[in-house]
C-alpha cells in the first residue's frame, strides 16, 4: 500500500511539472499594433505553443484601453469571433463566449479537437478607437488553458501595447512629401509620393529622392525601377504622365504630354516600391530640389521634405563623421562615413 501510494503521489508529482512545463511554453499573446483615432482594425488573440501541446481552449480575461470599444455587427452582436480551420478536426465547432461586462473569453469547441501545431491567430476582434483616443494598453489576465486529458494549466498575465500614429503636419502647398511609414527586414512595400497643390495648378515637377541605407527601388521583369506614375490624377483623361527616374542620382522627373493640371483632389501622383534589406532597421527618406511646373511655363521651388521610416528614434542626421569605432549596420568597421545607416561609438546615426 505504501508503494502504491509513493507511485501515485510521484506520478502527480510528473504531472503538475508537465503542466507547469506546458504554463510557461503556451500562453495567449496579441501583437502591438497602431490604430488612427475614430478608425477600425481587426486584432487576432493569438496562442503560442510548442509542437505537441494538445491545447483544445482557453478563458481569459481582456482588458481595454479608455477609448477603445468591440464593434457590433448588424444584429448588435459584439464582433468578437474564433478563427476557423484551426482545430484538428474539420467537423469541431468552436464555441466563443465572450462577456462585454466582465471582459471574461470562453473558448472552446464541441469535439475537445486539440489546436493545430501550426496555429497563431484564434479569435479576432474588431476594435474601434474613439475620436479622442490617445493608447493605451491591452491586457490578457487570469489566462487558463485546457489541455486533453482534462488538464488546466494557467499562464502570466500578457500585455500589448495599443499607440496612436503621430499627426504629420501636411506641408504648405506646394510640395511633395511621403507619410512615415514602417517596413519590416526583407519587406517589399508600396507608398506613393503626395502632392500638396498651392495657389496655381501644377502640370509637372522634379526632385530627388534620398533612401537610407538599406531600403531599395525594386525593379520590374525589364529592370527598370518601379517608379510609376498614379492613374486617374491629372485634369485631361487623354493625357500620358510620363515618370523618369534615375536610380543612380535618384533624380524624378514626372510631366505629361497634354500640359494637363493635377485634378484639386490629387494627393498621390507617383507611386515606389521599395524593398527593405534583411539588416534595415530605419532611417529617413528624404525628397529635396523640388521644382514644380506650372502652366505659362513658369516654375516654382519648395522646400525639402522628410520621411521617418519606422520611427528612427535616436538616430540623428549628420553631414560627415569620423570615428575609431564606426560600424555599418551589418556589423562591418569602417575608417569614414559615406551616405547611409551606421553605428557610431553605440549609437545609430544617419549621414546624408
């Protein structure tokens, strides 16, 4: 008898340190993200769990920013919604159980059909952020996951931090300027150059665009830099916009062959795409010697404009530098600093 019950008892001993095991690996988690004041995004509940977790639900506790509500549906229901084809089987039905008033999220389904190894989004909310939203941050507490073999393990509390992009101040027209924008490592991603008319209508115009180190022109099957031009934006539907573009003074020179304005709701007129290298972290995208055409063949010059690309905090512009301890991004040391993004004594810096 007294074996028998050191067996059981190191038999639960083996199984409350496979729980804790599995507490610690699994848990639920939501990525950071940004949201415009008075706009919509949908957010998934993602779980995190190692190959071989047999997780088949969870309840957990969500709470939310001031400012930040669950949007309803047509029926006044609250969009709140488990992901589908993330159980094993095909024939579970996930139920969701979500209270408004007390913020608790039952999850679970009709067969205990276990998560896939492969899952990460399970439940997606629909947010909506007040006029007056200033961020804030989103917590999971009191997170308990079920396993088969009817075990319950519990997990730390996890956080998310919800922010509010910055208002850019729109330049004085005219001028030519692109939002700050964020691009992850080896990302392609597509942002348009905005046109801020002024006084008189605008037919053409030139610049030159500065990249940061790291963050590249793609080219198309041709080889040719996708630079090209937004439809639909000048007065005269017959009208060609030509785009020139030069990779190697990063000059821009876009006009059209009917003298044809820009229409007075024209904001993007040409459109980049651009490619992150694997070691980009940011930097500033710069867009100088504007020049624009204007009909009467008169011309007009506007002041240089600056994009932050994934909010280069800490990096400063700089002319020229030396140091004993420069290194370029991608961890090389170098004697003196050209155009680009560099590591000087600790610190990032960006030369122009």
């Amino acid at each position: 008898m007294k074996r028998n019950l050191l067996k059981l008892f190191a038999l639960t001993c083996a199984m409350l340190v496979n729980a804790s095991a599995w507490a610690q690996s699994s848990t639920l988690a939501i990525d950071p993200f940004t949201i415009e004041k008075g706009a919509t995004k949908q957010v998934a509940i993602k779980l995190v769990k190692e190959a071989g977790t047999e997780v088949i639900g969870f309840q957990c506790n969500v709470e939310l920013p001031a400012g930040l509500t669950i949007t309803k549906d047509e029926e006044e229901e609250l969009n709140v919604n488990p992901v589908s084809g993330t159980v094993k089987s095909s024939k579970a039905n996930i139920i969701l159980n979500y209270s408004e008033t007390t913020g608790v999220l039952l999850v679970y389904n009709d067969r205990n059909s276990a998560y896939k190894d492969d899952v990460e989004g399970v439940v997606l909310f629909e947010f909506k952020a007040s006029d007056d939203f200033a961020g804030g941050v989103i917590a999971l507490k009191n997170i308990v996951l079920s396993l088969t073999g009817n075990q319950k393990v519990t997990a730390a509390d996890v956080t998310a931090e919800v922010s509010v992009p910055a208002v850019v101040p729109v330049p004085e027209g005219p001028s030519l300027y692109i939002k700050d924008f964020t691009i992850a490592a080896g990302e392609t991603k597509s942002v348009q150059i905005e046109l801020v008319k002024g006084e008189d209508p605008i037919i053409g115009f030139q610049c030159k665009i500065a990249l940061p180190d790291g963050l590249t022109i793609t080219l198309d099957e041709d080889q040719e830099p996708n630079v090209v031009s937004v439809p639909g934006t000048v007065t005269s539907s017959k009208a060609n916009v030509i785009v020139n573009y030069s990779a190697t003074s990063g000059t821009l020179l876009v006009y059209n062959d009917k003298n044809s304005p820009y229409k007075e709701d024209a904001t993007g007129v040409v459109e980049l795409e651009l490619k992150a290298a694997d070691t980009f972290e940011a930097g500033f995208i710069t867009i100088s010697e504007i020049v624009f055409s204007k009909q009467g063949n008169q011309k007009e010059t506007a002041s240089d404009t600056k994009t932050k690309v994934n909010n280069p905090d800490g990096i400063a512009d700089m002319k020229a530098a030396t140091s004993s301890d420069i290194y370029t991004i991608s961890g090389t040391r170098v004697r003196t600093m050209t155009r680009g993004l560099y590591i000087v004594n600790g610190k990032k810096v960006v030369v122009k």
